[in-house]
C-alpha cells in the first residue's frame, strides 16, 4: 500500500462539524482508510493552519468556454448566444477545445474542485485532458436538433450517444458520461421520443438544460400544454439517475415533479445572475426533498470556474428568492458543492469518511480575510477564495501541492489559451 497523509488540519465531516484530525489515503485505492489522530503516510502534505474540505463537485460546466472569458458580457442569453458566442463557437476547432479544457482543468485543481459535469462537443478532447490532468468528469457531447435538416439532427443525436457508450468509464474509470439533449427547446420531440429510449437501454443518464430562462418555459406551454418538466416526465427525461442544469423558473407542480421522480437540479446562481435570467427556488427545492447541486455553467457566463465563488453566490441569491436570511444556510451550500453535486451526478465522493473516495482540497486559513475563525462552515461558503486553496488530491493522487499543479504545466496552458484565444476570436470577426 503506497500511502499519503494529509497532517494538521482541521476536517470537514459529513455531518458539517470540524474536527481536528489527520487523513490517511491509500493511493492504490485511491480510497481514505482512516481520518484520526497521528497518522502518517509515505509522502505528507501539511494542513496545519488549514481545513481539508471534500472536493468540490461542479454538476454543469462548458469547461472548454473558457477561451470565451470576457469576450462578450452584459447581455441577455438570446441576443447573447446568438450574436457573441455561437458564432465564435462555430469557429472552434479541435484544438482549442483541448487548450480551452486545459484551462478550464487548471483553474478547476487551483480552486478545489476535483470532479465536474461537463456538456459540449469535441470530447474525445475533454477526456484527454481529464485523463492527464487526474480530476473526474462526467462528459458528453451536447445534441442539438433545431435548425437541422433530419441527417444533422440524428447525427447529433447519435453522436450523443455514442460518446456516452465509448468514453464511460475512460481514464481508469475517472470518466463517466451522460447522454445530452441540449435543452427541451433546442431538441425536437420526434428525436426525444426516438433516442431516449435508447440511451435508457445504454444505461446512461440524461443532463440537459430545462427552465433557464421564462423564454424557454413559454414555448412549452404553447406547444405541448404543459410546464417544461411535466414535458420532460412524459417524454422520460426525469429518471432518479437524471439531472437538469438551472431550474430556475419552476412552479410547484414542477418542483413536486422532481421530487417524486427523484431526478436532481443543479443550480447555477453566477450564470442565472449575469444573464438575468432569473432566481431559481432552492430552499423550496431542498424543502420538498429535491436533490440540489452547484455548478458554474460555463466561464463566459461566470466568468470564472471557482465554485467557492459559487457557493457564496449561492447563498446570497438563495436568501433572496426567498425573501428569508434564514434561507440557504452556509451549512446547506457546503453539502450543495459536495454531497449534493455528488449525488446527483451519481458519484462516490462528496464526503470525508473511511472508505470514501480520496477526492479533497486543503484550505489555507491563514488570512486576514479569514480571520477571525469563529465558524469555518461559514468562511467556506462567504470568506474563502480559490487562491486559498492549497493542495488538491483526486483518486489519492496529489494534483496540486502548494498551489504547484502538478498533472499540468501552468505557465504552458496560460501561454497557449491565450494566443488559442485571440486567434479564434479573430476567426470570427473575420
Ligand atoms: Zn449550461
């Protein structure tokens, strides 16, 4: 048994209390065998004046998007996504999905996070990345159907499942997928009613985009006659293994929806607050027993990848919607970034126990914005930045100790996103 001890620190438990203790991990497992007193590895990574938190789990993200950081803010989704992003998208090549996944990865183990959910296209790319690099992810290639003669469309839609069935399980089992209708408005019915059944008989789950804005609720209704998920229920898309990006513009029959079918959101509050699209009702979610993670969605509508950004946004907007400061408790948020995100994306981890997966970040506490330390729950969700972060271990493998990234070559990535980055920006522009 190769092992590792994380030493000094103080550990988040799965109940939020903090307890001094160290962490001993079996690095073939990649499992934690014991969290106590006076345990030491083979190789030691200090904690002292730190918390080791889980990892932090990011349900949706575009992670390649981060070639599009600050290219075009400050508009509403549709004008948006039609004059700013789709049109440089279209210009992606193979290549900067690579260097864009690089980045995405990078800025993911700087800042803690140690699995994601990713929906895009080029993923043979993503999962190169995620192999090298040593996180998890759930990957899929993003269908779309609408504009399409019916060639293109089923083309998309097989693509989607094909990219499920061939990566799962890649990167000594770090990769899982999902199968990925863009959104209930992007995907014709026919082609929902044709590929779900076959994705169920794949065994793949389903992560789409449903409730983001009203102007995806409204063209629903008008159609079909019922609530967006009340759709999406009838056409099977909400089983227990299944979850949906957003959320945001749900009404009560919806929320009972999924609740009853167990099926999970992720709540994506940066993107919903910098495209006004509206505030989704976590604390109703959690109150009807709805499983709810946190996600970042993409870095050109965040704009960055942190889920400690995240998950103070999280409680802000959360205490909002609800009109009650008693709302989304720093407490709730934690186990969102973690057990929630994990659970809904059908993983192990999330949690710091024996026998868990070894996914943890090691948080520096050393600052005057973290100091004084009276609730450390509470500097993890309204205090706590990425660059607090310390170490980052996945699977029992170090990937950054002293904010050294040690699976990538940080200044090599930096150096290629950018010039990536100019050259694809100038495609577009023509
Ligand atoms: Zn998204």
């Amino acid at each position: 048994m190769t092992t590792l001890s994380i030493t000094g620190g103080r550990v988040l438990g799965p109940d939020a209390t903090v307890t001094r203790a160290d962490v001993l991990v079996d690095q073939d497992t990649g499992e934690i065998v014991a969290i106590g007193d006076d345990l030491s590895g083979e190789e030691t990574l200090d904690a002292s004046n730190a918390l080791v938190t889980p990892g932090f789990v990011n349900g949706h993200s575009h992670v390649a998007m981060t070639l599009l950081r600050g290219h075009a803010d400050d508009k509403p989704l549709d004008s948006w996504l039609r004059e700013d992003i789709w049109p440089v998208e279209a210009e992606l090549t193979a290549e900067d999905i690579r260097i864009g996944a690089e980045l995405g990865v990078l800025e993911m183990i700087k800042s803690g996070t140690t699995a994601f959910s990713d929906m895009y296209f080029e993923v043979e790319e993503i999962a190169d990345v995620v192999d090298q690099a040593g996180v998890r992810a759930l990957l899929g290639f993003t269908a779309i159907t609408v504009g399409k003669d019916d060639e293109g469309a089923r083309a998309d839609m097989e693509e989607s499942l094909e990219i499920a069935r061939k990566l799962d399980g890649r990167a000594d089992g770090r990769i899982n997928t999902t199968f990925q209708p863009h959104s209930l408005t992007t995907v014709s019915e026919a082609y929902l009613d044709e590929f779900v059944p076959k994705a169920r008989e794949a065994g793949v789950p389903i992560h789409f985009h449903a409730n983001e804005t009203v102007n995806e609720v409204e063209p629903i209704v008008d159609e079909h006659g019922v609530r967006p998920l009340e759709y999406a229920t009838e056409k099977g898309l909400l089983e227990p293994e299944d979850f949906i990006a957003h959320g945001v513009h749900v009404d009560e029959r919806e929320i009972e929806l999924l609740a009853e079918t167990d099926a999970s959101v992720i709540h994506c509050p940066a993107s919903n607050m910098k495209l006004a699209s509206g505030m989704a009702p976590v604390q109703k979610l959690l109150d009807a027993g709805v499983t709810v993670g946190l996600g970042t969605d993409g870095a050109a509508s965040n704009n960055d990848l942190s889920m400690l950004d995240e998950a103070r946004d999280a409680a802000m907007l959360g205490k909002l919607a609800a009109d009650d400061a008693t709302a989304v408790t720093a407490e709730t948020v934690v186990r969102m970034m973690t057990q929630g995100s994990a659970d809904a994306l059908g993983l192990d981890s999330g949690q710091l126990e024996e026998g868990a997966p070894a996914d943890l970040a090691v948080i520096d506490l050393e600052s005057p914005h973290l100091t004084p330390r009276h609730d450390l729950v509470s500097h993890l969700v309204y205090a706590a930045a990425a660059s607090d972060v310390r170490h980052t271990v996945c699977d029992g493998q170090v990937l950054m100790r002293d904010r050294d990234v040690l699976t990538l070559e940080e200044s090599a990535v930096l150096e290629r996103a950018q010039e990536a980055a100019v050259a694809l920006v100038g495609r577009a522009d023509g």
